[in-house]
C-alpha cells in the first residue's frame, strides 16, 4: 500500500484513537509522515559516533563491522519511513530530501573526516578524495540496507553482506585490507 493511500481513519484506528484526536496534532496524512521523518533525522546521530571510533590495527576492521550493523539496524527500524522518504526524495519533494540528506548527513561527514585523518597522518593516499569517498560509502550502506532482503532471496545471507560491507569499507577508509586470521 502507497502511503498516499493511507487515510486518515486507518491511522486513527490502528493508534486506537479518533480522526479528530489526529487532526488536533496534524493537518493531513502526509504531515504525520514528515514528523516521522523527522526522528529518522534525529535518530541517525549516533551513526557519526560509531565512525569516529578506533580505526587502528584490527580495530579498525571492528569499527567498519559496528559501523554496517549499526547502520542495518538503523536502517531496519526505520525501514517503512525510509522508503516513503526516498519515493518523495524521487519525486522531487525537497522537504524529504532534506530529511534525508541529514538523516545519512552525520555519518557522511564523519566518514569524509576520518579519511582526511588518515590522509593527514600518512596512512593514505592524499589523491583518495575524502568527499567522494565519504559519500559513496553511505550510498553503499543506504543501498545495501534497502535490498538487504532481496539479497537473502538470493542466497546472500545477512552475515555475508555484513562481513562484504565491513570488509569494503574498511579498505576505502583505511586503504588496507583486513587482515584474514591466522
């Protein structure tokens, strides 16, 4: 079901409550969707946290593997908002694309900050340009995210595509690749 097909009544009686209870907080269906979108925006914070983390040595392959968990997780939670907030971001809604835009915002630029780190130390190629990077990575995880079930019709177990991801993202951000245990 579209959720421009959702009414109003079919809100109000699946929250147990009246329409008129809905409209003392909303005007329409599609201001209550935003509202939603909204904590999807708020909820993202902890995201750029987990990417600031330890990247040293074989924490760091730690890191990149909390940083795809968290990010499914999220993702998941949010799963119904998420959709809604992409099909209007195609269509050219600029409220969701802003909502989405800072939803995948804080974990975009702790990912861009991290790889100039690396850059700033040493450890990676100054040519990697960290934007790009930083941005792709999210594309990666958001994309992944949204598929992910249509990746286990396939056979591609959850598992598999978080080791994949880990293991991708790892080597963008660190330019090495996880060390296989001995």
């Amino acid at each position: 079901t579209s959720y421009r097909d959702i009414k109003v009544i079919d809100i109000a009686r699946e929250a147990g409550t009246s329409p008129a209870t809905f409209y003392q907080y909303f005007p329409d269906v599609e201001q209550a969707v935003l509202v939603l979108a909204e904590e999807l925006a708020t909820d993202a914070a902890y995201l750029g946290d987990i990417v600031r983390g330890d990247w040293r040595g074989d924490r760091g392959a730690q890191t990149a593997r909390t940083i795809v968990e968290s990010f499914l997780e999220y993702y998941d939670r949010h799963r119904a908002v998420f959709r809604v907030v992409d099909l209007a971001t195609e269509e050219g809604d600029l409220r969701f694309k802003q909502l989405r835009t800072r939803a995948l915002g804080g974990i975009t630029d702790a990912l861009c900050d991290v790889v100039r780190d690396f850059q700033h130390e040493g450890r990676l190629d100054r040519d990697v340009d960290s934007t790009a990077t930083a941005f792709i990575m999210v594309a990666m995880l958001a994309h992944c995210a949204a598929h992910r079930y249509g990746f286990e019709f396939w056979g591609v177990r959850t598992a598999t595509q978080v080791d994949t991801l880990s293991r991708i993202l790892y080597w963008n951000v660190t330019g090495r690749k996880i060390k296989k245990p001995s």
